[in-house]
C-alpha cells in the first residue's frame, strides 16, 4: 500500500463522513498524524547510521543500549531505565573458503551463530545431503571425516512459512552432522535471495554446542557448490575463526509512558536492540524498536496521557536466544498478569496487511471499532486466535499475556534477513509510516478503550 | 521477451506463411535452431564453475586460457590458437576500511584496478565532493592530508549511459585527489543497485600511475558515509593491500570456421574472457564469449560451412586496458582490411531490442533482409551510424574494420557488474538464447550474403 493509496481512501473516508457530519475522534486523529510523522523514522536511521551493527555482547551492544536510553530520555518517556542481561560471548574474527582441487575458487561463507572455529585451516570432501531429514537418513559411513553440505532451498512467501521448514539445518545440522562423524557443516543460506551474500544465524543449543564449525554459503555459492559435485568429487578447504569468549551483561532498555487511569496496567510492546554483525539491523530489529517507540511517542507529541501504562522494550540479544526476553519475563514475573497485551514488531519494515489477536474474551465492539480504525490503512482482521506476538513475547506468553499482531508482509524479509545487506535503504519510510500508523491505533485501542468499561 | 512470445511470433510468422507456402530458408532455421540450443548456455555454465573468477595475471588467467582452448576444439571449430598478450600483473590481497570515533563500525569497499596499497593502516579526515567536477574545482588547502570522498551517483539506464558519465571518478579522481594532496581516494561505487557489494574497476592510468590508494564504497555505505558527515567530522581507517607485481604473458584464444567460397574475408566476433576477481564473470563477461563463439558453432552443428571465414576472439585482459584487443589489431594489422566486420558481445545477456550497423555502403535489399530476419526476435534497426562494436572491437574499428552492434538491454547490467555478485544466477537462459540467436542471424547474414553479390 503506498501512503497515496492510504491518503485515497482517507480522504474518501472524509468525504463519506460529510454526508453525516461527525469530527475525527482521537484514535483517528493520532493513527493519521501518525503517518506523517518522522520521530519513528528518524529512530531507525539514527540508530543504524550512529551505532551500526549491534550484535550482542561486542562492544556496539553497550553503545547501542546507551544510544537507546538517551534517546528514549529525548523523546519524554516518563520513565527510562535499564535492566541486566547476561550471557555467554560469541566472536566472529573471520571465515574464508575454498575450493581445493581442479577447479580452485573462493567460496562466500559466514559462520553460524555458536559455532566453534577450524583452528586455523580445515580440509575435507563434501557430501551432499537433500535436507535435514536426509542427514537423520545418511549412514554414518557416508559422513564420517567428511564436510556435510545441507542443499535445502527456503521458499518464498508473505509471511515467512519457509524459514520454518528451512532452519532446521541451521538450528540442529551441525550436533546430527557431528553425531555422525563429520568435520564441519555447511548449509545453503536460509534466505530467499539471490545475491552473494550468506545469512548468519544461530544454531540450536538445547541439545547442546556442537563441537564441529558449521557456517553458511551465499545461495549462488551453494548452486556453485552442486553444480561443482555434478562433476565429480569436492574437496573444500575452511578457515574459521569465532568462538565462545567469556560472560557479558548487556541491558533492556525500558520507556513508560504512565498511564494516568490505571498505571497499574500494562500495554507491553518493543523490537529487540540486537542485530546480527553484519549488516547495520535495519530491518532486524531496528525497524521494529523504533516503530514500537515511535507509536508510543505519538501519545507524547501529540499530548494525549493513555489511561494505562505503556511500556516499549528494547529486548537485548533476542539472537542468540531470547536472552533479554527470557530475562524480562522473569524479573516481572510478579506483575505480568498486569500485562494487559503485548506485542512485538519483529519481521522487517513491510506493510502490514492483517492483525490477529489472542485475548480472552474480546466484545464485537471492540473487534468492530479496531477493524473501524484499521481498514483505512488496508489491515484486515483475521481472528482471535493468534498463534505468537513475536519471538520476545514468547516467553511472556507461555506465561499468558494476552497478545495481539499486525502481520506483515515479509514476502522479501528473508532476502536480506541475517545479511550484511540488512541496511537503511531497505526500509521503505511509507510502509514504515504505515506501521507506525497501525501500531498507535493498537496502543490507543489497548490503552484506552479496552474492556474499560466491564471492569 | 520471454521464449513463449518468441515462440508465439515465429508460429504466427509460420501461419501467415502457410498461405503462400514456402520453406524456410537457412538463415530462419539456424535461427529457430539457435533459440533451442544449450551449446551456448552450457559455455558460460561451465566457464564460470570450473574456472570461477579469472582477473588477467592470477593463476586462473592461465586456467581460463587452457579452458577455452579445449571447449573451442571440443566444438568442433576448424582451426584453435592461441597469441601472446603481456601486461603488467596487478593482484588484490585484502582490503579493509572502518570509521573511527564516536561511531565506529566496518565499511564495505574493494579497492580500484591499479590501485597501489595503504603500506598497513592509513587514518585520515574524509572530504566530500560532489563529483569529479566538484574535485577539480576543490582548493587543494581542503584536501590536503585528507581521504577524498566522491559521492556522485550513477543512473539506470537501458544503454547504460548513466556509466559515461559517473565513471570519470573511478578512471581520474586518484590522480587529481593526489594533486591536490590527498592521501587516499573512496568514490561512490559506480554501480547501480543498493546492495552492500562495493564495484571495482580500472583507474585510467593513460596520464599516469596515482600513488595514493583508491577504492570504492558499495553503495549502501556510501549512503551511510554520507549521513555520518552530515553529523559531523569522519575519520577512517583503511587497510588496503594490493599492487603491481611484475609482467604477466596471458593469451587470446581464437577459433576459426574456415569460409569455403572467401576464407579470406574474415566476419570477426568475440567478448573477452577475463573477469574481475569478485565474481565469476558470467555477465562480464562469459555470456559474451559463450554468446558468439555459441552462434558460431550452430554453423558447425548444423553442417552449414560459411561462405566467409568467422572468426572468434576470446579477448585476453580487457578489463585492464583492452589489452588482448590492442595485441589482436597489432598482430592482425595485415590482414584487418580483410576483416568484413567485427563485433563484440560485452553488456551482459539482457535482451537485444536493436541493431545498428556501420558499413560502407549496405544495401537496402540487405538491411530488408536483416531486419526480416530479426524482427521475430523483437529486434529493430536503428540505422548506419553505429559508433562501438564492444571496448575490444576499438582497436580494430579505429583501423577501418566495419562494424555491426547488438544493442542489449543494460539496465540491470551495472546492478551486478565487477563485484561479487556477476555469477551465473544473473543470466536468464531465455534471454541469453535470444542473443544466440541473433547472432546467429548476423553471422549467417555477414558470412553468406553481404555484398556477395556486388564483388
């Protein structure tokens, strides 16, 4: 949707009103001063363009959360804190790889979030495997000594169903690959690109840290790589240099905006702070920090005190584990049942096209007036039975925070997911805008108007 | 055009011709033929995989050498040589760049062809400048022990001629950086995508060899160096290791279809087989030399022997300075005056939309002919006042040699030429045999009718 098509039908919504003269209420007034407004924007491109990448626990992650509360403190949140996030270190140094042999070239690759490194140069023959369930089927014999190489391709689609039937090679390849005997694991990038560019990632823990390195090709390096094995065998020569170094605390960031009826009550929102290395994290997680604050500010601006408490969380390292979620969750153990709603904007800066909710029991009139508020900016409303408010809302979830969602379209999300091609100029500012817009009408609808009057 | 509307014109063609019935005639059905064939298709496959990147002077030059001169005797053509081409040898090692101070983080950038190196780390204040234009007009007082910056930005454009213009800061900003006192020189990449792949390139070093280094930014960190100025003073730190080496002798790799009535008249066609060390050169230029030397061959597969002779050229080390097309004209000066016409296939495997010709006196009845014959490929013709061949036709054509030109369509060409991302998944195989074809077309056209009957 382009903001002439949202200005279009504003306008024919105006003009429909005429017949029965009625002025803009609040909510309307703030969702349209919304999509004009820069202070959202603005966040994201400060951010990017003044700490860069901000992968946890390096030393952008302390800028980053310093950046952030000075910001959030410009921007007139009445509350600004930090809260600690600890975990265990992991450094990227660098990743070379080449083919050895009769057809000797470089090969694009990056490391997999926890992996462990080569000690200096590692050689060995590369065996194909079809995809993650091929691997659970490969005889050990086959593997043994060898690099697996996992082809599997991530599809596209709208909201992002691929990367959960791809990532699987990522998130558990390398422990079955070392299970089996292997050296090292390389997987096609779970990405839906074709540019030279390898996604990062992290690697399942649960079961524990694979001993064995395991990185990523750049999707033409994988369809390089197999049209190298139709010709006979491949011997691939890698040098990775990361690995686990030590403890760091990192932070939350914190804003409020007290509410002036219930403050008690709790409308929980925010993006995670952390990107990976190697882009800039504009549209992980940027875009969604600041889209998030930015709704949130439009209550500040525009001078309108919610009757509940809003409160934006920049989540610290949701990359490697939900770690600022799960720490979150735990130190406001005692008040999420004061957790109204909430809800994270984690999958890039596309429009958003519908919204979902999961709340107890919602009045038609409330679903009514937000489909109402909604429909002018092109978002349907698909149900109550939403299945995730984003990945650092889970773990207030399972505890049962109500959540609602505005879904985006991330049809091209997973091109540049995990990228060092994740920068600034991918964010388009109107469907940024759009966002903002679709985000202050929820903040305003969960603030004020929600079941305020059963209670 | 897809195959489908390809497909679609020729069978209507066919129909219209079913009311007068007639056959075709050789050069319509090596045409058809040609948009079927995988010959040409399966060159640049193969090129790129086995072969991979081949700057001019590195291993692979002599590797590409090699390959070309097999697959051209596989072909089955009648005479394959090769003749020596030295230049001097300039080799890439590593470049690294980051800003320093207050918002620290890493730069994307690939250092200029015939850039000397940074002897380790070198600091320095970046100033920006307009364009190249905006440089020479620049005090030397404001750039003296300074990092110059050029930002200016090329332009799509279906010719590519956003190219001419912008490039100028990549052939003579060093040069007039270091007059001024510069200490190093970052352009903008000239490219025109926005991803985070920095463009190489040569320097121009007919006025002499800058002594400064000089790279380029990709264009998303030009875009950041950019907003990072705007907030204030910008040190950076580059570490750029590459430089000339010494002499290298590589070789053009030519193939001949002796002509069976004129063998002496040569129709000379070729693209150059070296690439940048980025990518694997499949645009840049394997499509070229798998383009003609695949329209070449559809006269040998179809045992259709050519009245004239056609030579193809394998161009050893454009990239550098036209340096295997200024061997080729020096080692063939007797003999250019019997070269009919010559053209070169250097922009990529987008669709050719136009033809033009510069030859001394065609006749009506002959461009009829060529345009009957192209038009079902969707190719019109633009008139007699063709002013390139190709970069490796220049030496040549400035000695007389006629010319023809099949205009592509470029205006993605320069979103992936000289970086990384010049890899096969950029060749759409319809539109590659498209340029087969036509091809095809002018070899039969020029070997077998061209003023055949005037002489």
């Amino acid at each position: 949707m382009t903001l002439r098509t949202i200005v279009a039908t504003l306008l024919a919504a105006t003009l429909a009103a005429c017949a029965t003269p009625r002025s803009q209420d609040n909510a309307e007034i703030l969702r349209d001063k919304a999509l004009e407004d820069q202070a959202g924007y603005s966040f994201v491109r400060d951010l990017t363009t003044e700490v860069g990448p901000r992968m946890g626990g390096t030393e952008a992650d302390a800028r980053a959360v310093a950046w952030t509360k000075a910001r959030f403190e410009q921007m007139g949140f009445d509350k600004v804190w930090l809260e600690p996030v600890t975990f265990a270190q992991w450094q990227r140094n660098h990743e070379r790889a080449r083919v050895l042999g009769k057809f000797p070239q470089p090969l694009h690759i990056t490391a997999l979030g926890g992996s462990v490194g080569t000690q200096g140069e590692l050689t060995g023959e590369i065996v194909m495997v079809e995809d993650y369930a091929a691997l659970l089927a490969t005889p050990s014999a086959q593997v043994k000594d060898k690099i697996v190489f996992i082809k599997n391709r991530m599809r596209k689609h709208k909201e992002g169903a691929g990367y959960g039937e791809a990532v699987i090679a990522r998130g558990k390849g390398a422990l079955e690959a070392e299970a089996k005997g292997a050296k090292a694991l390389l997987i096609r990038s779970i990405g839906t690109d074709s540019h030279r560019f390898a996604h990062t990632g992290m690697m399942s823990m649960s079961a524990g840290q694979p001993q064995i390195p395991a990185a990523a090709l750049s999707n033409p390096d994988a369809d390089q790589l197999e049209r190298l094995l139709a010709k006979g065998k491949v011997e691939v020569s890698l040098d990775i240099n990361v690995g686990w170094t030590g403890e760091y605390t990192s932070h939350n960031v914190i804003a409020e905006i007290t509410g002036k009826g219930r403050p008690e009550e709790i409308i929980a929102i925010g993006g995670h702070l952390d990107s990976w290395d190697l882009g800039t994290g504009a549209l992980d997680d940027g875009a969604g920090v600041a889209i998030t604050a930015g709704a949130a500010y439009q209550f500040i601006k525009h001078r309108q005190r919610p009757q509940r408490t809003i409160r934006v969380i920049a989540f610290s390292n949701e990359e490697q584990g939900l770690i600022g979620a799960k720490a979150y969750a735990k130190a406001h153990a005692d008040e999420l049942s004061r957790h109204i709603v909430a809800s994270e904007s984690d999958f890039g800066a596309g429009p958003i096209w519908a919204f979902k909710t999961r709340l107890a029991n919602p009045s038609d009139e409330f679903i009514a007036r937000a489909q109402a508020l909604l429909k002018p900016l092109g978002i349907k409303y698909l149900g109550n039975d939403a299945t995730s408010g984003g990945p650092d809302i889970i773990p207030m979830a399972d505890k049962g925070v109500p959540l609602f969602q505005l879904k985006q379209d991330g049809t091209d999300y997973f091109d540049y997911h995990h990228t060092a091609d994740d920068t600034l100029d991918k964010i388009n500012p109107e469907h940024f805008n759009q966002n903002l817009a679709a985000w202050t009408v929820m903040l305003h609808l969960f603030a004020n108007e929600y079941q305020l009057q059963e209670k």
